[in-house]
C-alpha cells in the first residue's frame, strides 16, 4: 500500500510542532518522507552536514548569517522537534555566542532566534524582562509583540497594553507592524 502526502501528513500531525511563520510544504514533505524513507534521510543528512559546514568554515562579516539559516532549515526539516534538530541546545549556544555583540544587539534574526528560545521556556514573562534590561532587542518591534502575546495569552491585557506603549515610545522597527499588533 502506497501513501499520499496527506495521509503521511495525518498519520504525523501530531507530532509536529506548529511554527508561528508557517512551514513550507515542500520541505515539509520531505520532512515527512524522510521519517520512513531512509534515501530521503539521507539526503536530509547531507543537506544538515552542508549547513553545519558552512557555519565551520565561515569567513565574512556577517557570521550570525549561516547560524540562522540553519536554525531556519532545522525548524522546517525536523517537524516534531525531536533529537534530530537539538534546536534549544544550538539556540543557547547562539544566544551566547552574539548577545554581547554590538552589532547584533538590535539585529531582528538575533531577536527571532532569542525569541524562539524563550518560547519554549518555563518562564518567559522572567526572560523577556531579563533581555529588555540587558538591551537586546529593544529597537525591534518583533521583541515587544512576542512580548506581549505571552502576557495577552495568560490574560494580562493591561500589561501587554503596557509592553506594547512601550514598543511604540522606542519607536521599535518596524513601527507599523508593531502598531499594527497593538490594534
């Protein structure tokens, strides 16, 4: 019996972690295939030791680049968020890596992936106080938003309002997202 990508997807689902961008189908797919497929798994394996490669051997001025496309790739590569992706260890190494780095202080992919970590922590609200006080990401307009959904979702709607005014007295970029958040 052969099975079409829905059903591969319905027999799967539920082990696959919601990301708050979206996945991209194709690479969900594979994904997917290579879960019972051991050529597609190796062509993922290759793909990861390529990537893992190009952090090694990176030699430019952005060195936050080849980081975070990995950790993009990972996301979509390795759904369920398993052993495969180790996600929250790369992440505290990244995070150690760059959050004294002046240059990346206010870096919107710095503050995606230092969101990413504190989402999956148990005590966020702590962590986004923490990181506000040491400066990151106090110009991007993705930190407050973030910020604010965590306090909106255990319904503190006062100080997510809070947060948000916050944001928009930085002057956060970009603004109109945030203000757009914020209605």
């Amino acid at each position: 019996m052969t099975l079409n990508t829905s059903d591969v997807l319905d027999l799967s689902k539920e082990n696959i972690k919601p990301l708050r961008q979206g996945r991209k189908a194709a690479q969900l797919k594979t994904a997917l295939q290579a879960q019972s497929d051991p050529e597609t798994y190796q062509q993922l394996t290759k793909q990861r030791e390529k990537l893992e490669y190009a952090i090694r051997m990176y030699d430019g001025d952005d060195p936050l680049d080849p980081y975070y496309n990995y950790v993009i790739w990972l996301e979509q590569s390795f759904p369920t968020n398993g052993r495969e992706n180790n996600l929250i260890l790369l992440l505290e190494d990244i995070l150690l890596k760059f959050k004294d780095c002046k240059k990346y202080k206010q870096d919107p992919r710095l503050i995606q992936l230092l969101i990413k970590y504190i989402n999956v922590q148990s005590n966020p609200l702590e962590l986004y106080q923490l990181v506000y006080n040491q400066g990151l990401g106090t110009m991007c307009s993705i930190f407050y938003k973030a910020w604010a959904e965590e306090l909106d979702k255990m319904n503190d709607f006062k100080r997510a309002d809070q947060i948000f005014q916050l944001g928009l007295r930085c002057h956060a970029e970009p603004i109109n997202e945030l203000q757009e958040a914020h209605m």
